[in-house]
C-alpha cells in the first residue's frame, strides 16, 4: 500500500518538466532517459557524451544530495528478486531503445510535442505494464 | 560547460523522481495496479510533466535555436512502424514486473538495494543489444 500524494507527485512533475524545457533550450535535446542513457554505449553516433554522462551524474546523484541537504529519508520499496530484476532490467532495457523511448522520451517529451508515434507508444507500454501487473497481482 | 549544464538539468529531473515518488517502484507498481491498491500519483506526475513540457517546448522552439549546438534536434519520423508497438510492449511488460523504468533506475543505484543491483546492470545489456540491432539496421536517433 502506498499513499496517494497530490502535491508532491504535481510538484516533482513539474521539476521533470523544467528539466525537460530547458534541456531543449540548451542544446535542442529530447530528455529521454533511455536515449540519454543508451547514448553512452558505444558505437556512438554524435558527440554528445559530455552531455549525455552529465545528466546520468545528475540523475544518480539527486536522492544522495537530496538526503544529505534535506536530511529527508527517501523511502523504497525494491523487490529483492534477482532473477525477476534481471529479467525485467532486459526487457526494460532493450524495449525502451528498441522502440526509440520509455516514459520520459515518449510519455513526457512526446505526449508535449502531440507526436503520434509516442501517444501510441505510451499507449502500448501503459497497456503492456496493466496487464502484466493484473497477471503477476491477481491471476498467477 | 554542457557536462556542467546537463549534470544540473540531471539533478533537477532526479529531484523530480524523488520527490514525487516515482523512484520507489512500490509507487509505480500501484499505480499499474488498477484492480490492487491503486495509487493514482504516477498520472498526476505525467499530467504535470506534460503540462510544463507542452507550454515549455511552444516558448523554446519559437527560437530558431538553441543556446548552443545550432539546431533543434527533434525525431522527424511520423509513421507507426512495427518497432513503435514491439518496443514500448516489451519495455512495459518489464516495467511491470520490476516498477522501474530507466530513470527511476538510475536515480536508485545510490541507495544500493539488491533489486536496483540486480535490475541496472542488465537494463545496460539489454540497451545495448537493441542499440546494436539498431546500428545493424539504421533509423533515425532514438528519443
């Protein structure tokens, strides 16, 4: 059981978005994650790594700065399954690039741009994720 | 300067998944949860996000470019190609089972859960197979 949390979850979206815009007024880039991320393995096809190794710091960094400046306790909940974390660290890996983004190039960037090709890719991977959730909670 | 730049723009999206709550796949596992205990917070997050990004994007790309690097770079494809259904259907079936998806991932690694170990090193693998295939098979950049 988790808590629904209004604020928190209109002001984090929020900062998400801020990111977002001024990643694109800064260099013009998407902030997906995936592609971000994926961006750092080689063979490489721009020169973009700086960028792409500085916001993947970033990302890391946040909660740890976060509890150091806030002395806020950042709760988490992690399944300790290995060979299901395993499994599910593939699919998401290979599904995000495979499909040329995850929640945040097409959920977030995508849905801002009214790109077709992400509201039916956001639509899939919701779709995907319900169904897997109903199957592993309620059937098996 | 751009690592600079990137690393603070990094901070503030991971501030954002903290925050919010979406760093802890409890949260997103409820959320997918409908006939469970569901916690509708995940929406809210995406609502706001879009909203921000919506008028954001509409401001910034009123300019001809970006602060540095010349031009926009924007995924120019409009088809729905097969690789739009197979990839998100993939990536949301393991977001399903594990609650992460790649930037909640990351943000976790410093918090060193067993799940997160388990879960980052083989979201790299399976990122880089697809990216390879990708090489092998050409397309515009990914997003």
């Amino acid at each position: 059981m988790t808590e629904f949390t209004p604020i928190a979850s209109l002001l984090g979206g929020a900062m998400i978005g801020l990111s977002a815009v001024l990643l694109m007024l800064w260099e013009g880039r998407i902030a997906g994650i995936s592609g971000i991320a994926g961006g750092l393995l080689p063979p490489y096809r721009d020169n973009a790594f700086p960028s792409r190794f500085g916001f993947v710091i970033g990302l890391m960094a946040a909660p740890l700065l976060l509890m150091y400046f806030t002395g806020a306790e950042i709760t988490q909940t992690v399944s300790s399954n290995v060979p299901l974390m395993i499994a599910a660290g593939l699919l998401v890996g290979f599904g995000s690039i495979y499909g040329n983004g995850c929640t945040s190039g097409h959920g977030v960037c995508g849905l801002s741009r009214l790109s077709g090709r992400s509201m039916v890719a956001t639509a899939t991977f919701m779709a995907a994720a319900f169904v897997t959730v109903f199957l592993v909670r309620h059937v098996i | 300067m751009s690592f600079l730049v990137n690393l603070l723009l990094g901070l503030l999206f991971g501030i954002g998944l903290v925050v919010s709550g979406m760093s802890d796949p409890a949260k997103v596992l409820n959320f997918l949860d409908l006939f469970g205990s569901w916690d509708p917070s995940l929406a809210l997050v995406i609502g706001s996000a879009v909203l921000i990004t919506f008028l954001g994007y509409r401001l910034v790309l009123k300019r001809d470019a970006p602060i540095v690097g010349g031009t926009f770079h924007l995924p120019a494809r409009k088809d729905i190609d097969a690789r739009v259904l197979t990839g998100p259907a993939i990536f949301g079936v393991g977001w399903g089972l594990g609650g992460f998806c790649p930037g909640p991932a990351l943000t976790a690694l410093g918090l060193g859960a067993t799940g997160t170990l388990a879960f980052l090193p083989a979201m790299i693998v399976g990122m880089w197979i697809a990216h390879l295939l990708a090489r092998a098979n050409p397309r515009p950049r990914t997003i």
